[in-house]
C-alpha cells in the first residue's frame, strides 16, 4: 500500500496514478477485511476500486492525461504535512492498546449493541442494525449526502441546450 | 402532538423538500416550496425558542433510542438562538431568491439550485440542533457539498474555481474534524456530545484529547474562515450568485463559530485542557490579526463583494475576539454579533445583489457604484444604514455586540485589545466610506438598466435593514438571548 | 496479520495523511489534488477501525460458536465516511471537467495567469 | 464494442445474474454484508455494464435519464417517508417499533424500507453520475 502512495505521489502520468489508487483502495479493502470490518471492505472496494475508479477515468477523458512539472518547491508542503501527521503521532502515542478490550470504545455504548442488537432489532448483522436502526439517522444523512453529490453533479454537468445560454 | 417533534421537524421539512423539488422539475413550485419551507423553518425555530425559554433544554431521542446508543437532538439556549438566525436569514433570502436566480443562473437548473438552497438549510440547521458528534459531521457535508454546488454556479467562470478551492479547504477542514472526532470517540467510546463530555472529565491520557483538540479547532477553523485560514472566503462569496451569497455570508460561518463555542465550552473540560494549552490567548492573537489584517485588504480592495468578504474575515475576528475573552460580556457580544453581522452582511449582500441585476453585471468594483445614490435612492440609503452597522455606530446593531465585547475586554483589564477593536473600526468607516462616497458623490456612469432594485429582492433587503436598525435599539431578543447562551456555556464549563 | 494490524495501522493512517496532505498541498494539477483529498479520506478509515477489532473475534454478525465480536460502531461510521468521500470526489470531478471546458487547463497556475489576465 | 458479438451475448447472460446479486445482497443484508448501498452499487454497475457494451443509446433507453433522477429523489423521499410515518403513528422520528404491533417486526419493516431507500438513491446516482460523465464530448458538446 505504501508503495502505491509513494508511487502515486511521484507519478506524473495521471492513467497511472488513476489506477494505482485502484490498486491502492483493493488493498485499503484487503485490510479492512482482516480487521473484521466486512461491510466496510465490501463498499471500500466497490467504491473506491469500482466507482471512483470509474469516475476518475472519465474525467481523465475530458480532461487530459499528463500533469505538468510542478512548479513549486515541495519542502514547504511537505514540511506542513509532517507537522499535522506529528500532531496525530502524538495523540495516537496516548490511545489505549491494540485490541484491548477494556478500552473504551468496548467497554461503552458497543456492548448494547452487541449484546441486545438481535433481541431488539431482529437482524443479525450488528453493522446493519446500527446503521439502519440505532443510528438511523445518520444513514439519512449519508443517503441526503449522495443525493446532494447526485444533483449537484447534474447541475453542473447538464448538457446545454443548443439554442440556449 | 407535533409540539413534542419540533426538533426533527426542523430539519426534516427542509430535507425532505428538496427531493420533492427535483421530482417536480418545475421553477416556480420550487420557489413557492422554498419560501413556504423556510418561513415554516422559522416559526418551528421561534416555537422552539418558546419552548426552550419556558422549561429549559429540549432533549430529542431520534428512532426513539435513548442518548448514548442513538442520535440526540438536544435543543438548548445557545442552539435555538443559532437556529432562529439560520432561518430567520433563510426566510428572508428566499422571497428575494425568485428574481435573483431568474436573473443569474440558466433556466434548467434554477430547480436545482432551490434544492441545494433547502438542502443548504437543512445542513445548516442540522448541525445546529444536533447532540451528537458524528450526525455533525454528517450535516456538515451536507451543508458544505450544497454550497460548494450553489457558488460553482455563479455566473462568472471564477465561479468555477471558487468553489473548487473552497472545495478542497472546506473537505480538508471535514477530514480534521473527523479525525478529531475519532481521537475523542476511542478515548471515550461515545459519540453522544453531553455523555462525552460527562467521560472526558474522567480521562487521564491527555495528549489523544489535546490532539482532538487542535484537529477539531483548525477543522472547524477552516469552515469558519478563522484568520489565516480564510483564503477560500472571499473568493467564493464574490463569485456565488447574489443570493447564494447573501444566504451563506449571514449563517454558515456563524454555524461554524457555533460549533467551536460548543466544543470548547461544552464538551472539552477546560480545566483539563486549558491549562495545558495557551488557547485563550492563541484565539485573542488570530482574532486581533484578522480584524487589522483583513480590514486593511478590504480597505485596498476594488471589488465590491470581494471588499465586504473581506470586512467578513474581520467581523469573524470580532466574534472569535469574544470566544478568547472568555468572559460573560465578552461571550455575549460574541453572541450577539453572531446575530447582528449575520443580519448586516445579509442586508449588504441582498442590496448588492439588486446593483448587480440592474448593472447587468456581476464583479462590480467600487468605481462602477458612481451615481447610485440618485439611479437606486433606497438601495444606496440601505447600503449606508448596513455599513454604520457594519462600523458599529450607536443606534445601530453593530454597535450592540462591539459594546459587550470592549466590555469583556476591559473586565480583562486588556486595553489594547480595546484598542483594535476601535482602530478596526476606525477602518471599517474608511472602506464604508469608500462605497458611500462613491455612490453618493460620484456623477453616474456605466451601464445601467433602470429603475430600483425589483420589488420582491427590494423588501427583502430593507428587512434586514430595517432589523440591523431594531437590534441596535431593542435588544431584548439578541442581548437577552445572547446572554442566557452565554450563561449556559459558563455554567457547563464549571 | 493481524499483529500486523495491530503495530502498523496508525503509522499507515499517519503515513497516508502526509502522502495525502501533501499531494493535495504541493501538486498544481486539480485532478491529482483530488486524488490526495480522496487518499486523505482514505487515511481516516484504519483509524476508525483498527482499534474496534478484538484479536480472537469475529465480524459483528451474530451467529452461534462465537462469544466475541469486534465493535460494530465504527464500521457504521466509516461506511458513512465512504459514501460522503465518493460524493465529494463526484461533484469534485464535475467541477475540475467544468473548470477544463471554461479554462482549457486544469494546472492550478495557468488557471491563475488566466484570471489575472481578466483582471488586468 | 458494439459489433463484438462475443461481448453481446456475454453481456446479455450476465446482466440479470449482476441484477440478481444486487437484489441478494440487498435482502440478505440482515444476515452477511451487504445492504442498500453496495446493493445500489451494483444494480448500478449492471446497468453501466450494459451501456458500456450496447452503446450509451442504449443505456438509456433501458434506463431512462428522466427516470434515474426520478429514482434519487423517490430514495430519499422514501426513507424521510418511514421516518414521518413513525411520526404519525406515534413514536418519534425514524422509530421503527410503531410500525407493527409487534415491535421487533416493526425494526425489521423499517430497516427493509429504509434500505429500498438508500439502494434507490444510490444507484440512481450512480447512474446518474456515469451518464453525466461519459455522455460529455471532451469540450463540453453532446454525444
């Protein structure tokens, strides 16, 4: 994965960075995947690997395919770059073990669902029980989002009329 | 019985309308639909305001889970007197969007734009009223991908790369946000704003929370265009069409501004972490360099919305001044002038855009104003009374808010922040200056289409003049409102 | 592997958000600028879910023969972050093939010179 | 690819299998991953599949543009609806016990509908979004 980000960054041939980030969100989803999150894994892949691919392609077909030499010195933007991954290094040093399951998030809020999901809701997929029920709202929200994405797209994309503007 | 669902009611309605807008596919149901929307949005704000005044905070269990395990709505002094700006300057806007969008955006996406604007309100008033962490960030990107979509369809081309850039900066600031979150959520477990607040009180390891901390404030930070984060703001609102503009300029930084007032005074324990950090005084130096900083450009701008965006990144430096006073007149000015610039800079906003559907043009720079006072008589007056207000002159609005905050000050014994409070001021009257002498001296030139500003973009406007006049005056809905927030955020820090 | 997880995954979300600042930051071309957005977005997923996963449980799916269970929360929240990343990389897109069709580049600079010519 | 007679019959074999697995993945969402918006996904991907193939004419006659926008407001309308109606009948926003005598069959009901609802929306925008894309020539005239 690491090598696809390196290779991404210096890569000047945009086909190629379009499909190394293919390449790149097939392993997020291979991770995702060993970390038991297999819904995420699954629209990980069919998002990132599949549709943004997809998406990415076609705008690279309206647009051109080669990135000019930048033009700035990257030492300034790296430099922030650093300094923002060091703040997160520094947070992350003080959170709770790998896997330990006396950390909060296991030991608050999750156990309800875990234990009393299936007697409430009736569906044994935790994720879906959650996403569709308890936190129901938020999944509103999410599909509000893609419809925002959805028509704001058609908004601007709209092909013009001949006669028109 | 819909009295107990007034909460969800007010974001729902807004929500909901906007996919009923795209099915119907028709210009003027989609207006009609918007006014009645946000006038509805206001009175369910009042009603709640009521609501909240008579029996304290309102707390709402959405799918009816209680707080932890489900998403809260939780209504309270400080969220209500957010909610009745938000749609108080909605229900003023739309009305004034019929002709504004006819005038600027092409025929076959006016609906859309209707929609984004429903669903920019929604976002907005979600993010509001909303008691849980993550349903803000959820808001939020409703919120930002709507506006990012109203200014890219602004009719000059810049338009285009205004919202790209605010686009990057504004997903950025999400993403920050998000991580601020998680850090937050791993030390506490909970993503319910009250509960984690209760827990974080019992976390020894500061540094995820100190990191939390410093993600959430520069996340946010960029969507509230705090100094030096600002560079997205005035290009995008010069370019946005007018009521875009308009819309945006009087609420989503203020929304934003609310959101840090939250965090910083309700969920973190600034015994905890205000010790560790200088953050008092790093607010007090932003907030002292954009007010200078930023006056200065508007003062040497030529673009008229270019100008006044840039009197916004100032004025947001006054708000954030009283977020690092951290004091009760300090917080109520701050408050206060969340309302009082949010009615001001819509008034300026919604008046230029009626300059600019009569001049046929949308940048406009000052020079182009010459003889507006005698082609638009009351659009010129009403830029005058804004633009006092904006100064802060007594008997005006702006002045209100700036009194509470030269307080705060000197409760602080800090006289030289009183100091730049006066100098902005001083150049605040000098770029008002610039726009008025232009208007009222200059001979007319340029390409005019005559008459005053339409009907319905010109009732609009001289409301929120009107209210920049009532708020300076009467002050007992913005002070007194202003100040049981301000109590309220004091009493959680305890 | 999943010690592996355990280790590694910060320094990878780490990692990921400087590889993604820094694209987004440092690069002219509006359409990779994107593509950094979209890894910066990417980085946040481990953070959510590496710390949710319990070594010896199982995904969150109720079923007999297993007593533990990695948190289901975060998972929700991170599907969440997914759909709102592609829809910004989807209006992102529709605005940089916009910016192409009135500009006839998407380099951040020549986009600059172009409008200052305007102005001047 | 049109003329390619290998692809056509191809594509035509496999089409309704894609359909298919879009609607296991949907209903089977309570039990293994999957749910409305993977579901959405690859209802979406058949149908791309299809005009990638036969032509974007095509594409579009079997799903019409008109009709995809329909389709993402119909999704949103739809979940906002299941909430409203929990409303009516006496909980509160999106509670899902109301909507059957017995509450564990009203979470299941609710979950069901609200899924419709993001799969809805979500292939529609899908949709959407590739005919928006592909159907721009490379300075913005039709196709």
């Amino acid at each position: 994965m690491a090598v696809a980000v390196v290779a991404m960054a210096t890569q000047r041939n945009l086909f190629g960075v379009v499909v190394l980030f293919s390449i790149y969100s097939f392993l997020m989803a291979t991770v995702l995947f060993a970390l038991d999150a297999v819904d995420v894994a699954m629209t990980e892949a069919a998002v990132g690997a599949g549709v943004s691919t997809v998406l990415l392609l076609g705008a690279l077909y309206l647009t051109g395919g080669t990135e000019a030499k930048p033009l700035h010195r990257p030492l300034i933007p790296l430099a922030l770059a650093i300094a923002v991954g060091a703040l997160l290094a520094y947070g992350m040093l003080g959170l709770p073990a790998f896997s330990d399951p006396e950390a909060p998030i296991h030991a608050h809020v999750a156990p309800r669902y875990l234990g009393e999901g299936l007697k409430e809701t009736g569906v044994p997929n935790i994720v879906t029980a959650v996403l569709a029920s308890y936190r129901g709202y938020d999944t509103l929200g999410e599909t509000v989002v893609i419809f925002t994405g959805g028509a704001g797209v058609i908004a601007l994309l709209r092909r013009r009329r001949r006669n028109g503007s | 019985m819909m009295a107990e669902h007034l909460p969800i009611l007010q974001v729902v309605l807004p929500l909901a309308v906007a996919p009923l807008i795209v099915l119907a596919r028709d210009r003027g149901f989609a207006w009609v639909a918007t006014t009645v929307v946000s006038y509805g949005c206001l009175a369910i704000a009042i009603a709640l305001a009521v609501q909240v005044a008579a029996s304290g905070t309102i707390s709402y269990a959405i799918g009816s889970w209680p707080a932890p395990w489900g998403i809260e709505y939780r209504v309270d002094a400080l969220s209500v007197f957010v909610l009745v700006l938000v749609s108080l300057t909605a229900s003023l806007v739309a009305p004034y969007a019929q002709r504004s969008i006819a005038a600027e955006v092409a025929d076959d996406r006016a609906y859309l734009m209707y929609a984004m604007y429903c669903l920019c309100l929604a976002g907005l008033l979600g993010i509001t009223i909303t008691g849980d962490a993550f349903n803000l960030f959820v808001f939020l990107e409703i919120s930002s991908l709507s506006t990012y979509v109203l200014i890219a369809l602004g009719r000059n081309r810049k338009a285009l790369v205004a919202a790209y850039q605010y686009m990057l900066m504004g997903t950025v600031g999400a993403t920050f946000y998000v991580i601020g979150v998680g850090l937050l959520y791993l030390m506490t477990g909970t993503l319910n704003l009250a509960d984690m607040a209760a827990r974080l009180r019992e976390v020894d390891e500061l540094r995820p929370v100190l990191a939390a901390l410093a993600f959430i404030t520069v996340g946010i930070g960029l969507k509230l265009a705090l100094f030096p984060l600002h560079q997205w703001l005035p290009n995008a609102y010069a370019y946005a069409p007018s009521m875009a503009t308009a819309f945006i300029a009087a609420t989503a930084t203020k929304v934003s501004v609310y959101v840090v007032l939250r965090y910083y005074f309700m969920v973190f324990d600034p015994a905890q972490l205000f010790a560790h950090l200088p953050t008092r005084e790093v607010f007090i130096a932003l907030s002292v360099a954009g007010m200078l900083v930023a006056s200065l450009v508007a003062l040497f701008e030529s673009d008229v919305k270019r100008l006044f965006a840039y009197s916004s990144v100032a004025q947001i430096g006054y708000i954030t001044l009283g977020i690092g006073l951290d004091n009760q007149a300090s917080l109520t000015g701050s408050i206060t002038h969340l309302l009082n610039h949010g009615v001001t800079k819509g008034a300026i906003f919604v008046l230029l855009g009626g300059v600019a559907l009569r001049y046929g043009t949308q940048s406009m720079s000052v020079a182009n104003l010459a003889g507006l006072a005698r082609r638009m008589p009351l659009t010129a007056f009403g830029l005058v009374i804004a633009g006092l207000s904006l100064i802060g002159i007594p008997g005006t609005a702006g002045f209100v808010s700036k009194w509470y905050l030269i307080m705060g000050a000197l409760e602080q014994g800090l006289w030289w922040v009183v100091g730049v409070i006066l100098a902005a001021s001083l150049i605040a009257a000098a770029y008002v200056w610039r726009v008025v002498e232009v208007a009222y001296l200059c001979p007319a030139r340029g390409e005019w289409r005559g008459g005053e500003a339409p009907i319905g973009m010109l009732t609009a406007a001289l409301a929120m003049v009107i209210l920049c006049v009532y708020f300076g005056f009467d002050t007992t809905f913005s002070v007194g409102g202003a100040r049981e927030a301000a109590d309220l955020l004091l009493r959680a820090q305890k | 592997m999943s010690a592996f997880a355990g280790h590694y995954a910060y320094w990878i979300t780490i990692f990921l958000m400087v590889a993604g600042m820094y694209i987004l930051i440092a690069r002219g071309n509006l359409l990779k600028k994107l593509i950094g957005l979209a890894l910066l977005q990417t980085s946040v997923y481990l953070l959510y879910i590496a710390p949710a996963k319990l070594i010896g449980g199982s995904a969150p799916i109720i079923a007999g023969g297993f007593s533990t269970y990695s948190n289901p929360l975060p998972h929700v929240l991170i599907l969440t972050a997914i759909v709102v990343g592609v829809a910004t990389l989807a209006l992102g897109l529709a605005l940089v093939v916009r910016i192409r069709e009135t500009y006839g580049s998407i380099e951040e600079d020549e986009i600059l010179a172009l409008d200052s010519a305007d102005d001047g | 690819m049109k003329d390619d007679i290998i692809l056509r019959v191809i594509a035509k074999l496999v089409m309704p299998f894609m359909l298919l697995f879009a609607l296991y993945v949907q209903f089977h969402g309570d039990l293994g991953p999957g749910g409305g918006f993977q579901a959405g996904v690859i209802a979406a991907a058949a149908i791309v599949f299809y005009a990638i193939i036969f032509g974007l004419p095509a594409g579009r006659k079997l799903a019409p543009e008109w009709l995809v926008e329909k389709i993402l407001a119909v999704g949103v309308l739809l979940y906002a609806g299941v909430g409203i109606a929990g409303l009516f009948l006496g909980g509160t926003y999106l509670d899902y016990f109301v909507l059957d005598a017995d509450p564990v069959h009203g979470q299941h009901r609710g979950i069901f509908w609200v899924e419709v609802g993001v799969a809805l929306t979500v292939s529609g925008t899908m949709l959407k979004l590739f005919y928006m894309f592909a159907g721009r020539g490379r300075d913005g005239e039709e196709l």
